[in-house]
C-alpha cells in the first residue's frame, strides 16, 4: 500500500512528517481523546510523538499493515486518520481517526475519512472497511453513520460498537444523518439529564435508591406485570443502578429514571427504550412503588419524559404497550394522552412467556 496525498476543501490529508510532532504531542494531551483512545500511553509524551510520525507510521506503512495520515489546514494539524488492520489478502482494513481538539465541530474527519475511503475503494481495491468503538463514543458513531457504515452490532468486553462499509455504502459530501440519530447521540453523548415535573423530579437512580428500589420490585403488583424473578436481592439492584442503566444510556438504548419526589426519596422508575429499527420511535415503561399510587405521580411523570424524548431526542412517535388485564398502566398511558390502539396478540414476552398486550401511542404534536 502506497500512501495518498489527498485535498478535500481546506483539508489536507498526507503522510506525517518528522516535523509534525510538536502539534501531535499538543492534540494528544487532550483529556477526550484519551477517554476515548485507549491505546494512547498516558501520559503522552513529547518522545511518544515523535517515534510516531518518525518511525511507526513510516514502519507500519512499509510492512503494509497500516496508512496513517495527518489532516491539515491552514492553521496546522486537525485530525488524525489511519486504515489498521490492512489485510491484503481479504482486501479489508479498519478505518480510524481522531479530531485535535482546537478543530473540532467542523466534520473534519468525516471529510478527510470519506476521502480516503474512495480513494481505499478505488485505488488500493479495497472490498470492505471495518469500523469500530467504545460503546458511548457517539461522536466517532456519528461521523461513521454519516459515512455510510452498517451498524453490525456490539461486542462485550470490552464493549465496542462494530461496524462495516463497501465501496457501494460510502455515502456523497454532505450527507445528514436523521434529525432523530444526530440528536440521540449528541444527548446520550453527555451527562444523564435531571427532569423537573411539579411535585415529582426525574434524575438518574443512585446508589441511595437501591434499598427503595430493591422493595419496589419485591412489590407483587410489579413482580407481576414487569416479571421481576424473585426474590429481587439489594446485589440485583446495585447490578441495576451502577451497571445496567448508565449501560444502558451510554449504548443509547434506554434512558432511565428514578421518580423522587420533592424530598428526592425514590418512588418508582420511569424509562424510554429506544426502537432500534426507527430511531425516531420509542417505547415508555414505568411503575410506581405502592406507598405512592393514585397520586397522579405515573401521570406526571410519563408526560414529563415523553415531554424530554419529542424535544431532546426529536422522536415522533413514543409507544406504550401492557399485558392485557393491567388496568392501573391502561389508565395511566389514556391519562397522559396516549391513543389506544388495540390488542397485539402474544406480542409482549415477559421471562420468556408470549403474552397478549394493549397498545398505545403518543405521537409528536400531541399534548403529553
């Protein structure tokens, strides 16, 4: 493999040269980068820049294993991009990258990689370019879905999302994810938001709660409908609170919250699980501890989330779906605005088991 000496707009995308370790060594001090590159030695060193651009890359180029290349404009160094993992047999490689600090929210990796790419495609025969992340880096997922990459799925641990590119996926300059897929990941992308909702808040559960949350599901109403396996051990709900929701919201999968009330005392759980085959729908979910039933608390606080998801994640469409014969949830879902739509027959699985369910819907536009 050969290296490239690409132009895509202000962007130059070239071999690195001896003299650019100065500007590598400054990008590589930034704490994103790190959080994200885990490969990166910590602390990086000005010596760690230099044996980079002067004898690895030059290295791993030579022996065909991996391209790397500085992006530049005319204010110096904005980005790193390589292809790893060069199998020439296969004809396959992976495609990775990094923004300096200083350059981005300019899509300039995006630019430079779709360049590359082509230029993979066409020049070097590439038949497939693998892409892959830590699970939570929905920046580096946003610029690959804006390049055309096919989600494939994640692989467990480490949790890394994977995905895959031909030459016929690799989208034209200027291609815009959904409204919905750019919104997710800028939300899911920073801090758990705290939702105020008149008596009640929606916050991210805290260890605090887990006593609360441990009695909750204990609760034979809930163990019922939302088949808890019991008996639910304060282990199962630390699992729940340290592990499983900030998972969860990192993956983008399902935003989670605790329901308090104006004491922040946990009183039930509120949850929007993204649909994964429509990032502009969702599903809502919730219960409530027995102590604060019939208080309109559920009420308040589905319309509070469905509120957040139409405005924040620009869904258009939330869902509400209950095994037939719960009446507490039916009522619930109408009270909040939800329209019903009928009988999905053994539509719902709860442990494993087929169950007829109730559904409903909320769509954008309507009153929550």
């Amino acid at each position: 493999m050969r290296a490239p000496d690409l132009h895509v707009d202000e962007l130059h995308v070239r071999p690195w040269r001896p003299d650019d370790a100065d500007e590598v060594f400054r990008a590589c001090q930034d704490p994103v980068l790190h959080r994200w590159a885990t490969s990166l030695p910590s602390p990086y060193l000005e010596e760690h820049a230099r044996v980079f651009v002067s004898e690895n890359a030059p290295a791993w180029l030579e022996a065909g294993k991996a391209l790397h290349l500085g992006v530049f404009d005319d204010r110096g160094l904005a980005a790193s991009i390589a292809l790893n993992g060069v199998d020439a047999t296969a004809r396959t490689a992976e495609l990775g990258y990094w923004s300096a600090p200083w350059a981005r929210g300019r899509r300039v990796t995006e630019r430079a990689g779709r360049a590359l790419l082509r230029w993979a495609f066409d020049e070097e025969g590439l038949t497939r370019i693998d892409w892959r992340a830590t699970v939570g880096n929905h920046a580096s997922r946003l610029t690959a879905l804006r390049l055309g990459f096919r989600m494939i799925g994640t692989r467990p641990a480490p949790d890394r999302w994977l995905a895959a590119l031909t030459s016929e996926d690799l989208t034209l300059p200027g291609t815009e994810v959904a409204d919905s897929v750019r919104r997710a990941a800028h939300v899911f992308g920073g801090e758990h938001p705290t939702i105020p909702a008149g008596p009640i808040t929606l916050r991210k559960p805290m260890d605090k709660d887990v006593p609360a949350v441990v009695a909750c599901r204990n609760d034979a109403e809930v163990a019922r409908w939302f088949g808890v396996r019991l008996p639910y051990t304060e282990a199962d709900a630390q699992h729940h609170v340290g592990v499983s929701v900030p998972r969860l919201w990192s993956g983008g999968e399902e935003a989670v919250f605790a329901v308090v009330d104006r004491d922040d005392a946990y009183m039930g759980s509120v949850d929007l699980r993204l649909t994964p085959t429509d990032p502009a729908a969702g599903e809502v979910g919730f219960f409530v501890a027995p102590g604060s039933r019939r208080q309109g608390y559920a009420v308040t606080a589905v319309r509070a989330l469905c509120g957040w998801a139409f405005g924040a994640l620009g869904l258009t469409r939330i869902q509400w779906r209950a095994e037939t014969g719960n009446e507490a949830s039916r009522r619930v879902a109408e009270k909040a605005g939800f329209t019903m739509e009928g009988l999905l027959r053994r539509a719902l699985v709860v442990n494993g088991e087929r169950r007829d369910c109730w559904t409903a819907s909320l769509l954008e536009g309507e009153t929550a």
